[in-house]
C-alpha cells in the first residue's frame, strides 16, 4: 500500500504531524521499533512545562514579558557562533528560533487551548541565568506547567491518533524497526527494516530486538521523528564536547535505552546532513529513581535556589553555578573537578518548599488533574514523592549536625574526602550574611530577588534562613549524578523541515521533527536551553512540517 506519508517514531513530535495530516484527509503510516505501550515515547514521563511568552499565566501574577525580552534571552542562551551561508551549521537553527520564539509569544497559547490543553496558574522561574541581561537564562518566569504534566499534552493527539486509526487513515506499526531510507533517483520514497518480535515490555523497558522478517513501505513524503542519542552513552561520550572536559565516567539515564539515535546515522548515511553533534543538553541535579523502571534510571530535582551547592570536594560553586541558574556552566564546573558528581546540602524547609521532582510519575496530583492533591502542597512538610526520596532513595542523607552529615556523606563519596571544617566554615559565611540587610553573597541576593516573584514566594522559594540553625533543620545531603537528557544537535532541515543534504539542497520527500532536528534547523537552542522549549520544540515542529507538507502537494 502506498501512503501519503510515513512517520518514523511515535513520540509527540511524530503524533503531531500525523494527526495534522490526518486532519487533512491524508493517508499516514507511523512506524516505531518500540511496543505499543510506548505510544508517545518520552514526552509520556516529562513534566510538561511549556516555554511561553506574555502569558495570561504571567499577565495574573503581574511579570511583564515581550517577544523583544524573550528573543533577547534566547540569544543570548544560544550563542550561536556557526553562522556564514546557509550551509553554516547555525543558520537554520537561529532561523527556527526566532519563529519559535514567535510562536511561543503568538500562537502557541492559543492552538493549544483549542486542543483542550490548560495551564497550571503558577508559572515557574527555569534557567535563571545569574550574568548579564545579554547573557545566558530567562529574565522572567516563562515555565508553564501544563495541567495534565506530560501525558495532559499527549492526550489530545492521542485521541485523534486512536480516532483515525479506526477511520484508517493512521496505520499503525509498532516493532517496525527502520534500517534503510529508499530513494529511486534523488527522492526518498519510503523505508525498509526490519518486523521485531513482539514484547510484552511496559513503558520505558527494554524490548527485545529479535527479527522476524523484512518489510518495506512506500509513501511520497517520509519524516523522521525518532528522538535523539540519550539513552545512548557511547555515542553522547563520542560527541562529547572538549569545552566541557572529560566524558563522563559515570552517567544515570534519564531517557530508556531505545532512544539511541539509530535513525540519525541512517538519515545521514542517505544524505542528509548532522550538524552540532557536540552540543547536548544534560543535567546537574540527577538523582537515582527509587523505583527504576529503565536501566540506571534517574530523574531530574527542580531545585529552588536555596540549596548549598558543592563540588565533590567539597568546596563551594561560585556564581552563576548555583540551583536553577546555569545548567551548561555548572556541568562544565563539575567536570572540570575530575568527578561527575557533587552535593546539595539544605535543610527541611528548603526541601519541603523547594524541590520538586520531573516527570509526570512523580507529580501524581498534576498529572491526575487533582485540585484538592496540589492544594496539599501548601501544607507543612515535602510532597509524598518527594518524602519517599528522602526515606528510601540512595542519594539522600539526613542527619541533625554538620559533623554526622558530612560522615555521611564521606560514605557515600566516590573520591575526595570531605573535610568538615572546610564544609562549615562556607556555610557559616553563608549564614553570617543572613544577620544584616544587606549581603555581597550573590547566591543569598538571589534568593531574596526569586521572592519578590509572587509565584516563587508562594510555593518555590524558602524564605532565607540559617542553615546551621538546628531550629531549621534536620540537615539534609544530596548526592548530584549527571543525567543524560536531550540532544541540541540533530539533522539540518530547512523551515519547512525538509532534511537538507551536506551541500545545503533540500532531500525531496524528506522531513524531519523534533529532537532528531535539535528540536529545529540542526539546533534551535544553541549551546543553552531556556526549559519549557524540548516538547514546545516537538509541538512547532511537527506543526510546521505537517502544514509544509500539505501546502508542497
């Protein structure tokens, strides 16, 4: 059967252009190497924070917001630093940024609530920066958090998916494993690989990868919607950029194993061109998830901006490396110490007020749509995931001096001994600035900025306090892995994401979306993400693709 369009990859960016096309009246094929109890792939366990600028969100609780603001932020988080022709390895991405900045300021509130997706009214602060108004982070909260988390932004698309499934005109193959791009002449007119046996794996385990027998589809339009290299450690360890030291030794995953990138050197292998390999986007704050469900599974803490932040031996980060503000410039901190691990030292009311963890598992009452759960987080003490962390999770120590937590902490190290003095002697400088007004400790000034956010006040900042007061403790100690995340790299399209060639002409009847393209031209973010941007970057691209494709026939 020939379709009007093959999809490769049933994530949110691949759902989106096959129901839009469907929307049409086309014909789509949606082909995965995964069962179908992956259907939307990672955007089902994300937090579901949105990037979006001007706001009614934002508008209620007084932060004033433009394009012109935002744009600036984006620039000056990016970087971009590859431009030239068209051919260089930045243009498209910078491209792809301004529309996207443009549709987060413009359109994208408004398509979304057509769609039935609502916003949770607190909007967050991500990414806060801690440099200069052209540098690096966002000057207002942009963070929204969708009500639903990830699963509330995957369920209209995959009502749709499930409605014209039964119309048939989505045909849908899971364990269509994709090996080859076809091409007769210069177009690509379909894919071949392989039929995997069937797996009874649940979302995010490992499926087998067994074949049964070959297949080949055919269609006039191809996209490639297969994700990125995160849960594969080879190939982020290859592309590790010198700027940031050493590869990490040592990484926890924070996507499954099937999103390894496979379809990047496919698509390069029939012409299309991979730029920014180098660029990723990991974070600083992983933690090892209690209840695994992938290997060496881990999950991202949000921090609020209260936290001691400590290397692995035990000194200090200075500014901008402190919680929230500066992913990239604290990973490349961290691996400069020869260690791919550091520590959170706070108290019981930091992280009863200001830790929240990412994912939709473990925000139970945003992700069931619960008003009376989330009201609960108003009331004294951690939210219940994150209690269950502090009992039982392996990273987490508490103790009722700084003598026993750093003993502890000793226990748990994988180098360097931490020396206890040394470890209370900064804290008590810290502390020392809390009993006057004013403070040269950028990190106490931050914090007392973050509270004149009525957001962050309210249910994301701690109001200052001593950490070696005992009246605010128990103490509490963290240990930090890296977690591998997204890839800011991908393949160069165009903006109409048509995959482009290593000689900058468009591949006919070859698109691609989301994380395979860096979330737009090769790599919308630059060097820097602002958050809130890696599922808005699946959601444009997909739009943008499916409306490409319907006005090129």
């Amino acid at each position: 059967m020939n379709y009007d369009a093959i999809v490769i990859g049933a994530g949110l960016s691949g759902l989106v252009v096959a129901t839009e096309l469907a929307d049409r009246g086309k014909v789509v094929l949606v082909v995965d190497q995964e069962p179908e109890s992956s259907l939307g792939g990672q955007a089902w366990w994300s937090f579901g924070g949105l990037f979006l600028v001007n706001s009614p969100e934002q508008r209620r609780l007084g932060i004033r917001d433009s394009y012109d603001l935002a744009w600036q932020d984006w620039l000056g988080s990016a970087e971009f630093d590859r431009l030239g022709s068209k051919q260089s390895e930045d243009y498209w991405g910078q491209r792809w940024a301004e529309a996207y900045v443009r549709f987060a300021t413009y359109e994208k509130r408004q398509w979304l609530k057509t769609l039935g997706i609502r916003f949770f009214p607190v909007v967050g602060w991500a990414e806060r920066g801690g440099s200069l108004a052209t540098g690096h982070g966002n000057s207002v909260p942009r963070f929204h958090i969708v009500w639903g988390t990830g699963p509330g932004i995957l369920a209209p698309f995959l009502e749709k998916f499930v409605q014209y499934r039964k119309k048939q005109q989505i045909h849908y193959a899971p364990r269509h494993r994709v090996d080859q791009l076809l091409r007769e002449g210069k177009r690509i007119v379909g894919v071949a690989g392989q039929i995997l046996r069937s797996s009874t794996a649940n979302r995010g385990e490992a499926s087998n990868r067994e074949e049964i027998e070959p297949f080949e589809s055919f269609a006039r339009t191809t996209v490639v919607a297969s994700g990125g290299i995160g849960g594969n450690l080879d190939q982020i360890r290859q592309y590790w950029p010198s700027r940031l030291g050493q590869p990490p030794t040592n990484m926890i995953h924070g996507v499954p194993a099937h999103v390894d990138g496979r379809m990047l050197e496919i698509t390069e292998k029939s012409g299309g061109r991979l730029v920014n390999r180098d660029r990723m986007w990991h974070y600083t704050e992983g933690i090892q998830n209690v209840e695994p469900v992938w290997d060496k599974h881990g999950i991202r803490i949000l921090p609020g901006p209260s936290s001691i932040w400590l290397d692995a031996n035990g000194n200090r980060f200075p500014s901008p490396d402190f919680p929230g503000y500066d992913t990239l410039s604290t990973l490349e901190a961290i691996q400069k110490t020869g260690y791919s691990y550091s520590w959170f030292i706070l108290t019981k009311k930091i992280i009863e007020k200001e830790f929240a963890l990412s994912g939709s598992e473990q925000n139970p009452d945003l992700t069931e749509k619960s008003l009376k759960k989330v009201l609960k987080r108003l009331l004294p003490g951690p939210t219940a995931p994150v209690q269950t962390f502090i009992d039982k999770g392996a990273d987490f120590i508490t103790a009722h001096s700084i003598q026993n937590l750093v003993h502890k902490m000793n226990q748990l190290g994988e180098g360097p001994f931490l020396d206890e003095n040394h470890i209370y002697q900064q804290i008590y400088a810290r502390d020392l600035g809390l009993r006057h007004s004013s403070t040269k400790d950028a990190q106490i000034m931050g914090i007392r900025h973050a509270r004149h956010s009525i957001g962050d006040k309210l249910v994301r900042v701690a109001k200052p306090h001593e950490i070696l007061n005992p009246k605010n403790g128990p103490l509490i100690a963290v240990k930090l892995h890296l977690l591998s995340r997204k890839t800011l790299g991908g393949l160069q399209t165009n903006d109409s994401a048509q995959v482009l060639s290593e000689e900058g002409e468009r591949i006919e009847g070859l698109y691609a979306v989301g994380e395979a393209t860096g979330f737009g031209g090769g790599g919308v973010h630059g060097y820097r993400a602002l958050e809130g941007t890696f599922l808005g970057g699946c959601l444009f691209t997909g739009k943008v693709a499916a409306e490409a494709i319907l006005t090129q026939e």
